[in-house]
C-alpha cells in the first residue's frame, strides 16, 4: 500500500551546521536522506515508518575525495558513480571500485552514496565488505564535535549501528593499501546488474615472502551484519600461506559465517559459495 | 537559478519551509522545520528547457510529479522500486530513476523527460533507431531506454557493446529480448558519427 505523504516530511537544510542543529534540538526526531534509493523504495511500499527527514544531498561538505599520506578520505556523499570516475580508488581501491559498478544499474549508482549504504545498514550491502576489508574508519558528526570510528565495529547487529541520534556519517577513510597486495571481491548474485547479494566476498592480503603479514577478510549476506571474519584472519595472520594454512582458513570460516535461507539463497549454498571463494583468494600464485 | 531558493504555496495554512537554513533566520518561526509542518511545498525547477514551479509533498516522487501536475505522461512507472528504469530521466546531467527522486531534492534543478528528447517534430538519433530497429514493442521500457542510451552517449559517443550493454542494464523489457533494442543503439551511433 502507499504512503500517506502528507504524513512525511522532508527539509533541505542549506549547511551540515542547520542539520546538525536539527539533530541536536530533536534528537531521534529526524533522520537524513541522501540519494534515496533505499528510503523512497520503502515509502512507495508503504513500510516507511519514521516520519520526519531531512536532506543530505545538497551539502557541500559531505562531498569530495581527499588524499594524503597515509590515507584516501571519502565524503559520505560520494556516489557509487563517483566512486568509480575517482583515478586514486581505482589505482589502490579497486574492490570498492568494483563494488560501486555491480551495485544496482548507473541509475542508481548516480544516486547511492557511500554513507547511505553504510546508515541502511544492509547485511547484503555491496560496498561494507569492500571498506571492511580496506580497515576503513567511519567519521560520525554532531553539533559535539566528531569522532572517528572503526567500520569493523560499526554494525552492532541487525539493523543496529552504533550510532548517536544526534550523529551524522561525514567521511570514510580508508588506510592505503602496500603495493603488490591481493584485492579480491567477488558478488555472487543471480544476475550482474541490479540484483542484491547471495554471497559478497571482499578480501586484501599483504604478504611478505610468502608469510602473511596483514589480512583482512569481510563477507555480506552470510550473517545479521556485514561481516569482519577476525578468527579467520587471525588464523592466517604470521603464517606461511599454503595448503595447510588455507585449508584451516576453510574450516574457520564456515564456523564464524551464520548464512540463513531466504528468498534469495540458502544457507547452504551461502555457506559453501563463501567457502569456495575463500579458497579462490587463498589459491596460488600470490 | 541557485539551490536553495524556494517559494512557499501561497494559501497553505500549514507551510512546510522547504530551506530550513533560510528559514532560521526568520522572526516568526525559531525552529524551522521542527513543528508538524504539513503542507505542500513549491519546487522551482527546470523541465525540458522550461522553468516551472512544482506543487506537492516534499517527499513526493519526482514520477508522480511529472505525470500528474505536469501531465508529462511520458515516463512511466514499472516497478517503483528503482529495479527496471522505465521511469528514468535525466536529473542535473545524470540519468536517475524517477520514482526513487523526492521532489524536494530537484530545486534548482534541470530535468530532461522523453518529452524533451525530440527537436519539435524531428526525432532524436536513438529513437528514430528504436523505430526502425523495432526496438519498441508495447512501449513501457522505451522512454526509459531512450533516456538511458542518451545519458550512455552523452560520456561515451562511441560505446562498444558491453558498453551498451551495461549502460542499459537497469532497464528492463519484457518484449524484446533487448537484442533490437541493443541493436538501435548501434545503429544510432553510426548514424551520427
């Protein structure tokens, strides 16, 4: 059933300050929409249940992608689009990249951010196993001040961040990977284009001498939130990477995933797909 | 015209101020926004070359807008869920699902509909190729496919196939099988090199 509009609201603040301030008098009260790909799906079937909005998009502030030394930082409003027009993510950030490319088709990759895909706190999101696989670090406003957050402890369960009602997602920052690591993503839906996630898989491997000196693995799909699958790396991390090593990855993960059936797969499948594209990130040569 | 300039409905009792930015420095209402405001707002935007004024919710979609206060029934609503782009346009330059847009957000803003795509009665490369490539059939997909190839077009004059193929892939046809609708693409690119 639709919406009953005249219940909604929607206020374009000019400055990040007046939206701030909103958050600050009303805290819970309003709540941001960026590009809208995920709030006016629900409100067209009629499940929008909060009220009161208002618009990020026009503000300035959330935009651009910044680099310095150590890192790559990306405002909250950067597109799926502009993620993939940007030369730096591409030379150093390609899963993102990636993901940005099979997330829904250049309709909605115009209109999605970063930071939305981050709010609506999707477990099948695209982009969370990307920046949890690239250690990214989250900048959350408000008219306190700002803090920095890691992603990986972001998502407290289903649905749940660990968000402030008076906070906004400003940037993302991402740490710059060493030169010659792995960057493995792979998203296993049922067609390229528009379909949300089986199994996402998003994985970096820095090694030395064959000896795995830093490894990030993140999954979606496959639990109540994106998953950071630090049992797994902590497996790996230290040791020669090789067939023993890899197999005990193997076992590790399918202990630490928690897929369930639903309209899209089954736990089953999820399960051995992750499985499978563990061991396609493990598998020589590196 | 600059974002962030807006005009409320004369005659609403219940005003929403759609810049609350704006709106703070108003005498008689300290916290812009905060009181259950709502009424209709007035969006001045651009359409198809026109500069119009949009009256509605301010989270009402762009589709609804265009179809039923301008009568630009040319877009159409497939899915209203952003999965099969029937209801595409081109919002600031980029092609955009309109049933996805809240119309609050295109103040300022320069829209192009299928009903802009045309020179008066001389049709537009891609679809004069539609038409004799038999790339439309029952004609739902067509306006967002003809807005979707012109956005490709736009940033890439010379599109190989995957090119097309991707830029196209939100869009769905339960006619066609896509291949003559791929196949229109092509040829207006040749047409116009």
């Amino acid at each position: 059933m639709r919406a009953y509009l005249p219940a909604y609201e929607l206020v374009v603040t000019r400055t990040l300050e007046d939206a701030l301030a909103l958050l600050r008098d009303e805290p819970g009260a309003w709540r941001p929409l960026a590009g809208g790909t995920d709030l006016m799906v629900l409100l067209e079937a009629g499940r929008l249940e909060h009220r009161k909005f208002f618009s990020v998009r026009q503000l300035a502030e959330l935009r651009g992608i910044e680099e310095s030394d150590g890192h790559v930082t990306i405002g909250a409003l950067t597109t799926y689009t502009e993620v993939q027009r940007s030369r730096v993510l591409a030379r150093e950030f390609p899963m993102l990249v990636r993901a940005a490319g099979e997330t829904g088709g250049v309709a909605i990759q115009n209109r999605g951010t970063l930071g939305g895909n981050i709010a609506n706190a999707s477990p099948a999101a695209d982009s969370p196993p990307a920046l949890l696989a690239y250690g990214a670090e989250v900048e959350l406003v408000s008219s306190r001040g700002s803090r920095w957050v890691a992603y990986a402890d972001f998502h407290t369960g289903y649905k749940q961040t660990l968000m402030q009602p008076d906070e906004l997602i400003a940037r993302v920052r991402l740490p710059r990977p060493r030169e010659g690591a792995r960057h493995f993503y792979r998203k296993v839906g049922t067609r390229r284009a528009q379909a949300i996630s089986k199994v996402c898989f998003a994985g970096l491997a820095e090694l030395d001498g064959g000896v795995v000196r830093e490894v990030r693995i993140a999954l979606g799909s496959v639990a109540p939130v994106v998953l950071r699958c630090r049992r797994t790396e902590a497996l790996l991390r230290g040791r020669r990477l090789d067939a023993e090593s890899a197999g005990a990855a193997l076992e590790e993960i399918a202990k630490e995933i928690a897929p369930i059936d639903d309209v899209r797969s089954t736990a089953r499948y999820r399960a051995r797909v992750a499985r499978n594209l563990l061991a396609e990130f493990l598998a020589p040569p590196f | 015209m600059k974002r962030g300039d807006v005009s409320e409905t004369p005659g609403e009792a219940n005003e929403t101020r759609l810049d609350a930015g704006r709106a703070r420095g108003s005498a008689d209402e300290e916290r812009p926004g905060a009181d259950a405001a709502r009424g209709k707002v007035s969006v001045r935007c651009i359409v198809n070359g026109e500069a119009v004024v949009l009256h509605a919710y301010p989270l009402a979609r762009l589709l609804d807008v265009l179809r039923e206060e301008l009568r630009l029934t040319g877009t159409k609503e497939g899915c209203g869920e952003g999965e099969c782009g029937a209801c595409s346009v081109i919002l600031d330059g980029e092609l955009v699902n309109s049933c996805l847009v809240p119309v609050a957000q295109v103040l300022g803003a320069e829209i192009k509909t299928v009903e802009g795509v045309a020179d008066g009665e001389r049709l537009h490369a891609v679809q004069q190729a539609m038409i004799e490539c038999g790339g439309a059939q029952c004609g739902i997909c067509t306006p967002g496919m003809v807005l979707a190839a012109l956005s490709l077009l736009e940033r890439n004059p010379r599109p190989t196939e995957a090119d097309i193929r991707e830029g196209l892939a939100g869009n769905l046809c339960r006619c066609t099988g896509y291949m003559k609708i791929f196949d229109a693409v092509v040829k207006a690119v040749a047409s116009s090199q």
